[in-house]
C-alpha cells in the first residue's frame, strides 16, 4: 500500500534592485545647486553627501555646506547653480537615463507541491537516514531556484 506525502511551500524572494551605484565626479567648489529640496542630512564631508544622496530614492544632485558640523542639502536635480563660498556641490551620475539612481524593493513568490509515494513496507532504516538525502530543484522563470529535501 503506497501513502503520499505532499509538501506545498512558498518561497518569496526580497531583493533589493538599484539600477547603479551613484558616483560623484563633478564636484564643483563654492556653488550652490539652489531649490529641488527632496530632504537634508548630516554628513561631515561631500564625499558623505555622495553616499548618501546615492541611497536615497529621488536624489540626483547635492549641495554639502558646513552648517551645524556639515549637513546635505539633496536636490531632486542640479537646479540653478549659485555662487557661495564654502559649499560644495556635485550631480549623482548613474549608468541610468535618468540621471538619478531608483531603488526599490520587489517581493517575489512561488508556490510549489511536491509530491513522493512511500511505502509503508519500505520505511528507512537508521544507517539509511543518515545517508544523503535527494533532492529536487524547484524552478520558476526569472526566480530562485530553491533545492528541496525529499524522501
């Protein structure tokens, strides 16, 4: 007499997909890329802005300036360049069109059922359990490939 074990599971998949790492190689001294405000932090140096402006979603430009200990002024885009002494401006480039870098998450899932007949005659014995199991590969298009135990 055969009995079938079934397995049904979901794999989801969180990845983080940016489209580049943002560098910043037109720094310009004593400008400041005035309006396009997306949001301010603190950062001791330009070089800091450049990570942080890189990381964060909407930011393509920055003006770093050496108020309170030096803060970030990140810009949606470069904006109207104005002369001031001191602060320290410079684009985002990215490998995208938009001269900006997009993150975001995206969640993905499978669900997969495996089954396997076992016969109740046929149960493993102690030296077969510690032998290597089988396994088989669950595959989606474009997603994970994940390997299950079975048996």
């Amino acid at each position: 007499m055969l009995s079938a074990k079934v397995l049904i599971f979901t794999v989801g998949v969180l990845a983080a997909v940016a489209e580049a790492a943002g560098t910043c190689p037109s720094i310009e001294n004593n400008v400041d890329y005035s309006g396009a405000d997306v949001g301010s932090a603190r950062s001791s140096s330009a070089n800091g802005c450049c990570s942080i402006c890189s990381s964060t979603n909407g930011c393509g430009a920055f003006t770093w300036t050496n108020y309170n200990g030096g803060t970030c002024w990140l810009k949606q885009s470069k904006g109207t360049g104005k002369a001031s002494s001191g602060s320290i401006s410079a684009v985002l480039q990215t490998s995208s069109s938009s001269g900006s870098l997009h993150s975001f998450w995206k969640t993905t899932s499978t669900t997969a059922v495996l089954t396997s007949a076992v016969s109740p005659a046929r149960r493993p014995t102690d030296a077969a359990r510690s032998a290597p199991r089988r396994t088989a590969a669950v595959r989606s298009p474009g997603r994970t490939t994940t390997a299950v135990r079975v048996g």
